[in-house]
C-alpha cells in the first residue's frame, strides 16, 4: 500500500443514502489507513448523517439556487468550464426524470457547477492537493462534478461494476469504456481459469449486488414492502420536512413502475419459448435509458427502432430473437414491441426468465450494443457485432460495427463461423487482461471485508499518496 500524504484528500460524490451508508464507511476506513477523505452530498439526509460521523461534507442544499439562466449567462458558463453539446450531457436526466423544461436543466447544472466548483476550491485553498472519485453516471451531479474537478485540474475517477463478479473498473477522466490495448498476457493465470471454468459450468449470469434487488417481476417490484416504506420515506421528507434529494422525482418514479406492472401484463401470451425457436440472431435488450446508451451510445437509444431494422436485413435464414433484460422487466414499450412481432414473423419475444447462457449457447451470434452479454457470448465462443462504446470491442470473435448500415454484410459473412474450440486459447488471454485492469470490491456493500477490499483498491487504483 502507499505511503499516505497529509496534503492529499479524496473527495467523493454522495446521490442518495443507500450509497451515502456506504460511503461512510469507506470514508472512515480510508481514514483508519491514513487518508484524508471529503463528501460531495447531493442529499439532505446524507449530509446529516456524514456530519454527524465528524466527515468533512460540503452540501448542495446548502448552496443558494441559481436564478439567472439567461442565454448570455448560460453560454459564459459552459465556456468557463469547457463544455459542449449540452444536449447530450442533458439527455440522461431528460429521459430518466422526464424532464422537459430545459431551464429547469440549466438552473440544475449551473446550481451544481458552482457547488462543485466552490468545494474543490475550498479544499485547494486549504492547501491541499484533490483527487475525486464517483460511481459512473449520467446525472447532472456526476456531469457537474466531474467538469468542475476538470477545471481545477483535480484528476476524476469514475467507478463501474466490471464483467467479473466481485471486481470493479476504475475510468480515469473519462465517461468511455474502459480499453485494454497496452496488455498482452501470454498466458492465463489459474484465478481467471478458475472463474471462467466456473462460470460457463454453472451459467450464472454477473449481477452486481447493489443491482439485485431489480432482478424480479414488474409486480413485486410494485407489491414490495422494501419500495413502499422508501416510498413513503420519500413523500415525508419532501412535502413534510421540505428535505432535498437528488433523486426526489417522486411522481416519475411511480409512474415508469406503473407503467412497467402493465407492460408486463400486455406481453403476456407473446413469449416464444427458446425450444421453439429455429437458427437466429440474438439480440439482448439492453437497460432502457441507461447511461450506457444515453452517453455512450446515444445514438442506439431507440432500441425498437434498431430491432425493426434487424429483421429487415437479418439473413432469411434465421430469425431475431430477443429478450428483456431481467433487471427491468416491462420497460420496453409493450405497444411497439407487440407492433413489431406482428410485422415481422421473423422476430421473437423470449420470456425474460429465460437463462442468459443457454440463449447464446443456441444462438448463432449476437448483436449487442455495449450488453455485458456481448463478453458472456465471447467467452462461449459466438460471433459478436458490437454496435456501440463497449469494453469489449476489441476481443477475440468481436467484430466492431462502425457504420449500421455494414451489419448485413457483416452478418452474412460471419454468422456460424466460429467455435469456442478454435479460439479458446485467444478468448482465455483476452479476459486475463480484462482481469488486471479490475480491481476488488463491489459497490454499495457494507460488510466490513468489503469495505476493506475497496478501500484499499480505491488506493491501489488512483495511485495516490
């Protein structure tokens, strides 16, 4: 471990209290191994309890609102701390919140901006030197926070769930997935062995823990006594105790749940069982508005739209199978994708339940975004057309689609091509590099070994002293 440096703080953005319970208790581990540490909290409720650990917090809430979004006002700020397409930057928040009002989204990043700004400042002046750490994201306080430190050259680290279990990605300054073209392992070592071994024997999909909770029906996501009783938590602290929270779009969030319960209701009857199902293409359906298309891929967000344009150039030998991704069940909406399996008889709905591993095993190839499912089906030895920003570009049977309009080609080419036998040597060495650019943790897990392991790898990884 490194030699701790007095002068140093890591400074650490705070959304919500269920990753604020978490950070504290990095936040004092760091401290035990002689760390300075600071919060960035974006939550009333989170800022009360860091204060009342003695860590040091700086507090949105504390901060007075911004009130001139003028044109002139606006343009100076995105000029001050080097941003442009803001579009883009606000296009996560306009999706997830359903957020319309663009002065709404200026008042917002502007309001942040300076809270950041003003932090960083306050912890240079002390004569410190900064480093930030933050889980990836798209919200306006991650985006703020991140072109704030920018400014100050303060080095941002962004967090991320990596492919393997237990293990995390650290992106140094940038929002893009993490690439791996500098390692070249000859060998690979028996802990990756082990693991991939394990995990095409056993065919269990990677869930990040903070994440499995959303592994259930649309039903019991609504019908579940943990999301009322945050429910009603919620509806306290803003209209009775006027507390903020970054997440209090109170009214959305039980709207898109609303909406999900009877989506999930309308597709009822449309599955096609994976049995049933001749050669095909599969196509995982992605997270709707997740940052992973919002950022990274902005320009497959309409994941309908793209599937209407498989079946119109797929092979006619094969049909494109898809399927919901497990976490957000009934997020697709049931219209257009009922629409869509009666245009097109070559297009079917697997049931969300339906095993990962055993979809791609059938498959002929995949077509994937930036799905982890693009690396499980590597690591099985399919055919990969990988469309967007993806950590896996660059592996073995991956073929990088740059322009859409390539992928008939491409997919006539290729489909059937390879087997695991041919390139298991190729696909062992690519996922030991993966592996030395991850390290130990797993976000939003409090037991005290986890919260050791990802202290230190928070060291470890942003090479600090």
């Amino acid at each position: 471990m490194s030699t701790p440096n007095p002068s140093h703080v890591i400074l650490i953005t705070t959304l919500a209290m269920y990753q604020t319970e978490f950070w504290a208790k990095i936040g004092i581990q760091l401290k035990r191994c002689g760390h300075n540490v600071a919060f960035l909290s974006f939550d009333d409720r989170s800022s009360e309890l860091l204060k009342s650990l003695g860590l040091e917090t700086f507090a949105a809430t504390e901060e007075e609102l911004v009130t001139d979004t003028s044109d002139a006002t606006f343009e100076k700020t995105l000029s001050r701390y080097g941003i442009t397409d803001i579009n883009y930057w606000f296009s996560h928040e306009r999706i997830t919140f359903g957020i319309s009002d663009s002065q709404e989204l200026r008042r917002k990043l502007m309001a942040y901006l300076s809270f950041a700004d003003r932090a960083c400042s306050a912890l240079l002046e002390s004569g410190r030197d900064v480093t930030m750490v933050q889980e990836l994201g798209g919200f306006i306080s991650v985006i703020a926070s991140f072109f704030a430190a920018r400014k100050h050259g303060i080095d941002n680290w962004f967090i991320e769930p990596a492919f393997f279990k237990g293990r995390i990605f650290f992106l140094k300054n940038s929002f893009a997935a993490l690439r791996f073209e500098k390692l070249n392992p000859t060998s690979v070592s028996a802990d990756v062995s082990d693991y991939l071994d394990r995990t095409l024997e056993s065919g269990a999909i990677v869930v990040p823990q903070k994440d499995r909770h959303q592994y259930t029906t649309a039903f019991r996501k609504v019908i579940n006594f943990r999301n009322l009783r945050r429910l009603a938590e919620k509806l306290i602290d803003k209209y009775i105790k006027g507390k903020h929270h970054e997440f209090g779009y109170i009214g959305r969030h039980v709207s898109v749940h609303g909406r999900m319960l009877l989506n999930s209701f309308r597709l009822r009857g449309n599955y096609t069982a994976l049995a049933d199902i001749r050669k095909f293409v599969y196509y995982p359906l992605h997270v709707p508005a997740d940052m992973a298309l919002t950022l990274r891929s902005p320009h497959y967000l309409d994941q309908l739209a793209l599937v209407d344009y498989m079946a119109r150039i797929v092979p006619h030998t094969h049909l494109i199978a898809i399927k919901e991704h497990p976490a957000m069940i009934g997020a697709i909406d049931a219209g257009r994708l009922l629409e869509l399996l009666h245009r097109y008889d070559n297009v079917a709905l697997l049931p969300p339940s339906t095993n990962n591993y055993e979809v791609i095993k059938a498959a002929d190839c995949l077509i994937s975004i930036n799905s982890k499912s693009g690396a499980e089906a590597t690591l099985l030895g399919k055919p990969v057309f990988v469309l967007g920003d993806a950590f896996y570009r660059g592996a073995p049977l991956v073929t990088a689609v740059d322009r859409l309009s390539d992928l008939p080609q491409l997919l006539s080419n290729r489909i059937g091509e390879a087997t695991l036998a041919q390139s298991e040597e190729l696909i062992g060495r690519y996922f030991e590099k993966v592996w030395r650019h991850c390290y130990q943790g797993e976000l939003y897990v409090t037991d005290p070994d986890n919260i050791e392991r990802f202290a230190l790898s928070m060291i470890k990884a942003t090479k600090q002293n």
